[in-house]
C-alpha cells in the first residue's frame, strides 16, 4: 500500500479531477468514501442535486474565514493510497477505515478531534483512493503535520499486515524525490516517457559517472545539452547550482529548474563535492588530468573487472564506512558501463543502472573513504566511448558485467544485513537486469568457446576434467553438467598453449573468490581464469589439436582429432538454463 503525499493551491482544480472522467477515462463511479463529517460533505458522484462548487467550499470554509495574510500558499493536502499490483480489491467500508487511519497518523485530524482539518475520501478506482483536505482546522491553526510522509508509510504497513495484503518495504528517507503528480500530467501531455525531475536526475548521474573534478562535472552538464546555472558567491566560489531541460517552462515561459538536491539527496553540491574527494590524499592537488591516455574500449572494461571484484571483496566485510563508498563508486562504474553499451545489452544495463542508483544511498555515510579505484574504472569506460556488441568488446563487455552481478548480489546481502530493505529490493532488481545484458553480451563469446571446447580430443577433455576434480572436488561432477563446461575446457586449452600450467590456474581462479554466488560456475571460473591468464576476451574459430602431453607419453602417434559430435548426441542438462551473470 503505497501513499503518496502532495499539496497544492486549487481544491475545486483537484476535485473537478477526482470527479472527473480521468485522462484517458480511467475513472469509474466517482464516490465519497468516508469524511471529515458525513452530513456536511456533499457527494457529488452519488447525489444528483450536489456539486463540486458545493463540496470545495465546504472544504475551503476554515482556510477562507481567516485574513488573507495568514492563509497558506498551498492549502490543499493530497494523499492517494494505492493497493499494490496481485492485492485484492477493498470494499468502501475498509477504504473507509484505510483513510481514518490515515489522516490521524499524518495529523490531518486525530481521533476525538472536533477541530482538525475538514478532509474527504474519493475512490474512483478499484485500487485505491484519493484523500484531499484542506490545511487549516476549525480554530484557526495549522495541523502538526511533521514527517507526515514518513507516518503515512508507517501506518501503511500496519494496514497491510491486518488486511492480509501485500507488505511492501518501508522507506529510510535516503530515496530521491518522486515526480509530482503535476509533473507526471505534464509529462503525458507533452509525450514524454518520464518527467523532467527523472530524466535530470539521470543525466547528473551520468555526468558525474568518474568525473575528476567539479569543472569536469559541469563540462558534462553542458555538454549533454541541460541548462546550467551555478550559485556564485561574492568571493567567486560555486555554492550551488541547479539544472532545467532545455523547452521544459512553466506558464511564464521561465525554464523549469532542478537543484542537484531536489533530484536525489547525494547530487547536492556539498556531496558530489565529497564523491569526488573520496580517498584523495590531503596533499593531492586536483588536475584535469587533460594528459591521460584513452583507452580501448575492451581494455578500458577489462581494467574495471579487478575493481569491481575488490568492491564486491569489500561488500563481504564488515567495515560500513568502506562498503558504503564501493557502493556509490560501483553505482557509477554501472551508469558508465550503461553508457557506452552497445544496443543490444543497452536497454537492460540502463533499467540496471535506475535501479541500483537506490542502493548507493542509506544512512551509512562514507565521506573519507577510498574507492578511487571503482571511480577510475568508470571514468577510463566513459573516455573509451561506445563499445561494439561483438568482438573482443563484446568479450570484454561480458567478463564485466559478469563481474557487476557479483557486486550488486553482495551490494542485496550487505543491505539485507542492515535492514535497508529498499536498497537490498534495488540491489536484486539491478542483478536481474544485469543478469539478462549478461546472457546478449556473453552468447556469441560463449557460444564460439563451447564449440572449440567440443572440437577437442576426448583425452584432452578427460584431462581438464581430472584437472577440475582436484581444484573442486565436491562440485566437479555438476559442473561437468553445466552448459559452460565445453567453454571451460576451451580456456583451459587456450592458457595451456599460452604457457600456463591449466592445474594451477584454475585452483587459483577458485580460491579468487567465493563461487556460492553464482548460477553458472562455468562461466564465472571461464571470465576469471581468462582475466588471470590474460586471454583475450574472445576466441577465433576452433582448430583441430592433439594432447601434446599424451603424445609424449605414448610411443604410438597421437589419434587424429576427433569429429564434431553432433548438438543431438551432446550430453546436456535436462534443465537447462542461462547463467545469471
């Protein structure tokens, strides 16, 4: 049950709304469901002979018998609270209870208060309702109000619990700023798919994604095309600044504008300020590091992969502080990797990206410490630039983001650990959609070593397995079994010809981190045995090869390569699926 607290200035603007056939004639039988007092309010969705004049100057009485002077701005209180998506419909009478309940929890009018605010109830929806009052009581004085938001969502989840519906995570206010429900009409009138306040609030994220310093981090601004203003003081120092699209205008033709803390709590000055000192020594000077050597975008992917793994290291431990500052600087790696994707993982790498920008905020704040490295890493994708969705960007593409699914998984566990049950819910929605930019980046590098891996002799495939079943003995044979392993005896063929010894590789890709995490073990001992043995990321077409450590061993010539088995002969799971990451 999600309420959502508003104030504005027109009650008979709202009302005419409420009662109203909706924008796209949404709206079905339009009726009070409970008020301030019955007998005073008039219905005008179920009495002919009442009107919405009538019913706004019932609620307006106690706002227009005082002076002007002392009436409110914005004297209208709007609250709709909607059932979550699967919930069973409310009958009138429990809407009825959901709204008492409400307006005492906010102080709009507690109960045995004969002089709260005048309020009312309007369902014109199966899934919820609309509460409106007005902002001043019976005797004159404002309502104590405070945190009403946060007592609204409180009492929500006590309403869901005794109604058997659906307990949604309770809020930390650490969340950014929803758009209005004025914001959202306007964005329907004007065809845009999100609101101004949303579409801002990405494009600060991206441009402060690995920025060295606050003259890079406004060259990005302007460079994406948004209006710009910094609040200058006197001495010539930045003590603000505020964004608006370019078109976005009010009724006045003045350009819509959006301070950094009006989008998210982390994008105000004084805290992009604190990002971008992170971790750099007192004696540090800031640079525009304007001489730095740009690199390709596979390289520049392949570096982030240590520091992401370091993040999600640091996730698994037990210091706050730190893990707070991998979150933040993993949440910029993420909107730099979203983008230069290329089109086919595009899409689902920027839903990654929206959703784990709300679990680099909580209450665990993390001014001084160190995660330069995490930051570098975005910054080196960004000046890299697009990555192509094949080759060895793609490869590269795909060792990364699987790499970022282990981040976001410890990034779920640290926040359920705490308590932070918006963030954790974040962190799993992220790993979703990583998990699915993962399975388009890593089909054509997977595909082309599980062919290679096949194409090998049988003895060379035995011996990898013995290899296998002394790295993880307890997991060898299901391994086996996962629809990697052909592409895991192809990296393990691939190192051997490179010089490596394939034994003690791969025990060293294992004992690199855990591997409890991972829906695919092939896949993730693939990525890093390929990091560690400095493999490209992609493979050319197979070739036939022999055992040259069988042939040494055996007097007779080796056999010749064995023929492909066909996909039918194949052994293969009976359950199969695509790896997470």
């Amino acid at each position: 049950m999600v309420p959502d607290i508003s104030t504005g200035s027109r009650t008979y603007g709202l009302l005419n709304y409420l009662y109203g056939p909706g924008r796209r004639e949404e709206h079905t039988d339009p009726h009070l469901v409970a008020s301030w007092m019955p007998e005073l309010a008039p219905d005008p969705g179920r009495d002919p002979s009442a009107t919405i004049k009538q019913l706004t100057d019932r609620l307006d009485l106690p706002v227009l018998a005082l002076p002007k002077d002392r009436r409110p701005a914005r004297h209208v209180w709007h609250c709709p609270v909607r059932t979550a998506p699967g919930d069973r419909h409310l009958t009138d009478a429990e809407w009825a209870e959901v709204a008492r309940r409400i307006v005492h929890a906010t102080g709009i009018a507690e109960y045995g208060d004969d002089k709260a605010c005048r309020w009312i109830a309007v369902r014109h929806a199966d899934d919820h309702i609309h509460l409106v009052a007005t902002l001043k009581r019976e005797d004159g004085r404002s309502p104590r109000r405070h945190e009403d938001g946060i007592r609204a969502q409180a009492e929500c989840r006590k309403i869901e619990k005794e109604f058997g519906l659906q307990i949604l995570n309770g809020g930390d206010r650490t969340a950014a700023q929803r758009p209005t429900s004025a914001e959202r009409s306007k964005a329907e009138r004007t065809g845009r798919t999100e609101t101004p306040r949303e579409t801002l609030r990405e494009s600060v994220r991206h441009a402060l994604a690995g920025a060295a310093s606050e003259e890079e981090f406004f060259h990005r601004l302007a460079e994406a095309g948004l209006r710009v203003e910094q609040r200058i003081a006197p001495s010539g120092d930045t003590l603000g600044y505020k964004v608006a699209l370019p078109g976005d205008r009010n009724r006045d033709g003045e350009p819509i504008w959006f301070s950094g803390s009006k989008l998210a709590p982390d994008l105000s000055l004084p805290r992009i300020r604190q990002r971008l000192d992170a971790g750099r020594p007192d004696d540090e000077p800031v640079t525009d590091h304007g001489d730095e050597r740009v690199l390709p975008p596979a390289r520049a992917r392949r570096q982030a992969v240590p520091a992401a793994e370091r993040a999600a290291s640091i996730l698994h431990e037990a210091d706050d502080e730190d893990s707070a500052a991998q979150l933040v600087g993993a949440g910029e790696l993420l909107d730099a990797i979203a983008q230069t994707a290329p089109a086919s993982t595009r899409k689902e790498l920027v839903e990654a990206a929206r959703a784990f920008e709300r679990a680099t905020r909580s209450h665990v704040r993390a001014e001084r410490a160190d995660n330069r490295a995490v930051r570098a890493a975005a910054r080196g994708i960004i000046r890299a630039g697009n990555a192509l969705g094949k080759g060895e960007d793609g490869g590269a593409t795909a060792m990364v983001l699987s790499t970022m699914v282990l981040v976001t998984i410890a990034a779920a566990r640290w926040h359920s650990a705490r308590g932070h049950a918006q963030q954790a819910a974040a962190a799993q929605r992220a790993a979703q959609h990583l998990r699915s930019a993962y399975r388009s980046a890593a089909a054509a590098p997977m595909n082309t070593m599980r062919e290679h891996g096949r194409r090998l002799p049988e003895p060379v495939r035995e011996r990898y397995a013995g290899t296998l079943e002394t790295a993880l003995p307890d997991q060898a044979d299901a391994i086996r079994h996962e629809p990697g392993w052909d592409a895991l005896t192809a990296t393990l063929d691939q190192a051997e010809r490179a010089g490596h010894d394939p034994d003690a590789l791969l025990q060293q890709a294992v004992e690199w981190r855990e591997l409890e995490t991972a829906d695919s073990v092939t896949d993730v001992l693939v990525w890093r045995l390929r990091r560690i043995a400095n493999l490209p990321a992609t493979m050319a077409p197979p070739r036939a090869r022999t055992d040259t450590r069988a042939a040494q061993s055996r007097s007779h010539p080796s056999p010749p390569p064995a023929p492909e088995v066909p996909a039918v002969a194949r052994r293969a799971d009976p359950h199969p699926r695509g790896p997470r990451r």
